[in-house]
C-alpha cells in the first residue's frame, strides 16, 4: 500500500487547482481498486460473525420493500458516456466510475457493508445525462461529488453547481451538448459556499465573460466570504482529519471506500473561485435570466452559511440546493467545521415546503436523485424537515432531563416512523454524532462533572490505567476476548488506553486495529465508517509520510480578505519567539483602499481594519495585487521589497521578528498514538508569509 503522503491529498488540494497525485478513494490520482473477493491489506479481518448477524438482522429490519428511490434515480435517464474516467490537465485521472463497478454484481449483499450503505452506494452509481423536467431541467451525475444541473433557457444553459473541477465540469457540458445540442453558457448559479459547488466554474465560463457581465454568476449574500473563510483558521488539522472522514487512504471495495453518502467521490483536478457577479441579498428575491424565472430563497444557517435554494414559478420545479438530499447530513462534520444547526435548518424547510413545496410537481438538488409528484415531494421535505427538528428537539429534551454530551450519542434514537423513511437515513452525519453536536452547540463540550472539566491528556492517564488493569497482557488477552465476543467498543475502551500507554506495542495496535475495523463494516455512515476503517489501516502500516510541497490557487488567494490573511498570520504565531516583544506596524493597500493597524502584544498578534497609528514603529505599504504574489508563493515579501514594490518606513526591526515568529504548519502528526515513523519533515520556511492551503469545504 503506498505510504507516501501527498500534502494536500485528496480535495483539499484538488480544491485549490494543484497538479497533485492523491492516492486512493479521496480524489483521484492514482486510483486504487482492490479485488472486491479479498482484503486489500495483509492484516485485514473478513467480517466476524457478529458483524454478519447484525448485517443479516438489519436486512429484515429496514424497509428495503420501498424502492422508490431506485425508481427516481433511474427516471429520466437519456445517455450515458462510453468512458468511465475523466482525465485532469496535469495528466492523472480526476474521476473514476468504473472503479466502483464491483456494486453493481446483481444480488450481491457484501457483509463488510451495512447493508443500507450498500443500497445508498448502488444509488449513487448512477451516470450520464438525465432529463428532470422535459425540454427543461437536466442534470449530469455521476461526474463528480456533486451533480451539475443544466437550465436550458431561451438561448443558452443556466448552470447549478458547476461540481469540483474544470475538468469534470467540461466534460459534463460537453457531454450534455453531444447530446441535446451545442448551447452557450448564459449564467451559472452557485447554491452554497462548499468547493462541490463552485470550483469547475473554470470549465463551463470564461472568466472574461464573466467580469464584463455577459455571463451572470449568482449567488447566495456572504458566499466569498463563506467559500474562502471556513476552512483557513484550522485548515491544517482539517486537511489532516479528512483522511479519516474521506477514508483517504482506503483502496475502493467492499472492505475499503465504497460511497461517500452524497456521490461516489471528490473530483481530483483544478478547481478555482470565480467570483459571482449578482448576489441575493434579501430571503426571497425573483430574477429572471434567459427567459427563466428564478425565486431565491436564502437559507443561511443550513447545510452551509451561505446557501440558498431556488424556485422555478413557471415550471413548478424546486432547486433543494444541498439542503433536502438523499440522507440527512452533517450538523457536525468529522473534518472539523463550526456546529451546524438543526432547527434553523428544520425551519428552513418547513418555509420551503409551505412557501413552494405546495405547488411543486418535480424536486432537484446538489445530490443524490430528483422527486416528482407533489406528494413524494412534501413527504421528502417533511421527512428531513422532522428528522433535523427531532434531533434538535429531543436531544434538547434529554439535555434538560441531565444526559450529557457523553452519553446522548447512546440514548438518543429516531422514531421508527423516521427510522423506515430512507430520507431520515443519516449516511453524510450519523445519528451519533450529530446529537452530540446538538449538546455542543447549546451546552459545549463539558457534561458538567469537574472530573472531566480539566483531564489529563490520553497519553498521561492511560499508563496509570495500564498499571491498574495488570499490565499489556492481560488487556491484550480481555482485548481479545471481548472481540472474540462482539463487544467492540468494550475492546476499544481499553485496547485505546493501552496504545496511549505503550504506542510501540504492535499487538495492542493490530487488535484495535481488528475492531475498528469491525464497528467500521457495522456502520451505515460513510465518513464513520471511513474514520475506522482509516485508524485501523494506519493502526497496522503507520501513516504515510514525507510530504510534498503545495501551492495555494490564486482564485482562493484573490478571494481571501487582507483581514482573514492576518487573522492566520496571528494563529501561526510561535508565541515562544514574542514574549516580551511589542510593536505596532500600520499596514496599507493604496490599490483597494485598505489600512490596518497590526500590533504585538502580550504574545498575541492583533489587527483592526480602517485604523492607523500615528506612533506606529513601521509602515508598510503595498498593493494588494503585489500581496496576492506573495500569499499564493510566487514570490516572497523581501524579492517584493527589494523590487520596491513593498515599502518599509520607519524601524525595520518589527517586520524581520514579525517573520521570524511564523509557524509553518504540516500534517505529519498523529491522529492515533504510535502510527508516526521516521522524524517529522521540516517544511522549508524561506517565504514565511505565503498563505498556507485551506481545507477543502467539499461535501459539507
């Protein structure tokens, strides 16, 4: 299994334009598809016998006689390509449908795969052009994480979500004008500020169209804001953890990456950041464009922070952007992002559904398959918007009555009346997860015992309980015997505290590894599933290692306020390096107006926006056209110096501690104690200011 670690893998780097090679289901490069018959890792487990009894009970128990969704998502179906991969520019394979092939084998239940992931799986096998609403509304699946929606309006294409890439974005128009007829682009629309969405803009407009107007790109109030901000602060770490949620390293079978719960995959290619042209800023405003007639409705606060979906009047179509899809989704995403909300997002739909979904004959979306006749739509949309007002509601309720963050993900469960709806289904979130997400977001992390308030980090504690419980063997030998039972987690209860103690200890690895790989085929969450499938690979073969060096694209850096660039200075700051230095430097753009005041103090860097100082020990001045330069690594700030197209005034001394003192972060760090080999890779800091990746926002 390669072990050599790209470091942007998967979206994050695909996000941002790099001509990166990403190893294994994240995104592409060098796709892995490993025999479907046979484990791709030598240590691997086939599925325990408690494991294939829970698959078997949960195929008598799930309302698998309701196949409806199968009927959506093959409805309308026109074409298929006569290729299955989509080649990037730099020369790797940006999408590969056919390494997933081993999910259509008619009547094959895969007991690694539980079995309403299967289903969900197989339904997001479907690809080519489809037909939503006759001489209407079209969409390309199959292409990417996303589905990209065509408009056809009275002279040209309005496109929904131009997906990940300009590469799988261009094959998607060309191939829908194969089909239907040569049409040029008149507008795009962007539904949300997550890269699925907007980062094949590239590959359906030309930029210069869209500057001078010609072609509208629409979307939702905050969307640059949102689309650059969300993923900058803790980028690095989140970067890192997407190897977990996206199974990054997990070749695709039915042991390894099967489904992403919202699409197959992540594109892997370049991706950029057209900036829109025409934003929505009330809750509902009505545009029409090409002839279409257009009813925005913002619902920030949902699936994204900026986000909106679309009614069509004239044709009683409903755009559900990524707010109502094939699972319920996220209100925490195991990448890491800011705790989302349920009942905003419940009454998001309950507006929808009584301001449009009484009239709507056909429902579309970002993802997974449309829904017709107004019956299934308000069903759909009353499931999810129950489902989402449920977990708020009563995780609240069970709050109220004392159950804590640490025990909610235990209790909480759905009515069966949701649990045999398929549109209640958690596979983007997880039942577990998202209601303690609920607790953390009105309550926080603590339960509110002071034993847990302040604890001792893992790797303190856990010799303490090593020592207690008699030492590695006997944990190894109750270890074994708990998972020779299928009591998994009692297994990881101690097996974890033992790889805390002894991280060298390779036996203690291999059985966690054993059962995580167990609870992982027991889970109907793609990205939970992936996470234990993930730690069990690095558990047995070490994570991979020796990064390679990045560059950011220059449509995020163009994007990213000077303000967001500083906050990120502040959080790379080695405060061992500041204490007891103090300086004020005043920083000016004269090319888009701006002045900040930045200062040093107490260890923490600050800055505030339209403020100068006039004591201030050092002014800079720049445009911020020449910033751009130095924040995408083209060149550094002192080769912008020297050419003089940054000017220092005053005492120089602030600017060289100023870049002494930046941290440059890697993802060579563990998510799982004793999974690092070898010594960390310095990365090389001879242009300190250059803005480090952000994560990828893809899938939400």
């Amino acid at each position: 299994m390669i072990k050599k670690l790209i470091s942007m893998t998967i979206a994050p780097a695909l996000f941002l334009g790099m001509a990166s090679t990403a190893f294994a289901a994240g995104g592409g490069g060098e796709i892995i598809a490993s025999d479907p018959t046979k484990h791709f890792d030598a240590k691997g487990k086939m599925p325990s016998k408690y494991t294939i009894e829970s698959q078997n009970g949960l195929r008598k128990s799930l309302p698998f006689e309701d196949k409806r969704d199968f009927e959506e998502a093959k409805r309308g179906f026109l074409a298929a390509p006569d290729y299955k991969q989509i080649m990037a520019e730099a020369g790797h394979v940006a999408w590969d449908m056919g390494s997933y092939e081993f999910l259509l084998e008619e009547g094959k239940n895969f007991d690694s795969m539980h079995p309403s992931l299967q289903r969900q799986a197989i339904l997001n096998m479907a690809y080519g052009l489809y037909e939503v609403l006759p001489g209407k509304i079209y969409q390309v699946r199959g292409y990417d994480l996303a589905n990209i929606s065509f408009i056809k309006g009275d002279t040209g294409w309005i496109i929904f979500d131009p997906l990940t890439t300009k590469e799988t974005a261009a094959a998607a128009l060309k191939f829908i004008n194969e089909q239907l007829g040569e049409r040029p682009v008149v507008a795009v629309v962007y539904s949300h500020s997550h890269g699925d969405h907007f980062g094949g803009a590239r590959g359906v407009v030309d930029e210069a169209d869209v500057k001078s107007g010609k072609v509208k790109v629409i979307a939702s109030t905050g969307f640059m804001h949102h689309a650059v901000s969300e993923n900058v602060m803790a980028g690095n770490a989140m970067t890192r953890r997407l190897f977990f949620q996206y199974g990054a390293l997990l070749p695709r079978g039915p042991f390894g990456h099967v489904d992403q719960s919202i699409g197959k995959n992540i594109a892997s290619g370049n991706a950029g950041l057209l900036a829109p042209n025409v934003i929505i800023e009330k809750d509902f405003e009505t545009m029409t464009v090409d002839g279409i007639k257009m009813v925005f409705q913002n619902t920030p606060g949902t699936e994204a922070p900026a986000e909106m979906n679309t009614w069509f009047p004239e044709m009683k179509a409903f755009w559900a952007a990524e707010n109502i899809t094939g699972t319920i989704h996220n209100i925490y995403t195991l990448r890491g992002a800011l705790v989302r909300d349920a009942l905003e997002w419940s009454k998001q739909i309950n507006v929808a559904l009584y301001k449009f979904g009484q009239d709507a004959d056909v429902m579309f979306a970002s993802h997974s398959w449309p829904r017709w006749g107004n019956e299934r739509i308000q069903e759909v949309m009353r499931t999810q918007r129950d489902t989402y007002a449920h977990l708020n509601n009563q995780v609240l309720h069970l709050a109220n009555k004392g159950v804590t963050v640490n025990q909610v993900h235990n209790i909480y469960k759905l009515p069966d009346s949701l649990r045999n709806q398929w549109a209640a289904h958690s596979y983007h979130g997880s039942e577990e997860h998202n209601s303690r997400a609920v607790i953390n977001r009105y309550l926080g992390y603590w339960d509110a015992n002071p034993a847990t308030l302040m604890p001792l980090s893992p790797e303190d504690s856990a010799p303490l309980y090593v020592e207690m419980m008699g030492g590695a063997d006997k944990i190894i030998k109750k270890g074994q015997k708990l998972y020779d039972e299928g009591k998994y987690f009692y297994a990881t209860e101690i097996l974890n505290k033992l790889n805390y103690a002894e991280p060298e200890n390779q036996a203690a690895k291999d059985l966690l590894a054993d059962v995580y790989e167990q609870i992982g085929y027991q889970k109907e969450s793609p990205s939970v599933r992936n996470s234990f499938l993930a730690a069990a690979y690095e558990l047995r073969n070490g994570m991979p290692s020796g990064a390679s060096p990045s560059t950011a694209g220059p449509d995020v850096i163009r994007g990213m306020s000077t303000a967001l660039w500083l906050d990120f200075l502040a959080v790379r700051l080695d405060v061992s390096k500041a204490e007891g230095k103090h300086f004020v430097i005043n920083f000016v753009t004269p090319d888009n107006d701006e002045k900040y005041l930045i200062e040093l103090s107490n260890s923490a860097l600050t800055n505030i926006e339209g403020v100068q100082s006039p004591k201030a020990d050092l002014t800079i001045t720049m445009n911020r056209s020449d910033l751009n330069d130095i924040m995408m690594g083209k060149v550094s700030f002192d080769d912008k110096i020297e050419e003089g197209k940054a000017k220092l005034k005053g005492d120089r001394k602030p600017y060289d501690e100023l870049e002494s003192m930046l941290t440059t972060f890697t993802i060579e760090f563990e998510l799982i104690p004793g999974t690092l080999s070898g010594a960390v890779s310095i990365p090389s800091n001879n242009n300190p200011f250059k803005q480090a990746t952000p994560a990828d926002s893809s899938g939400g």
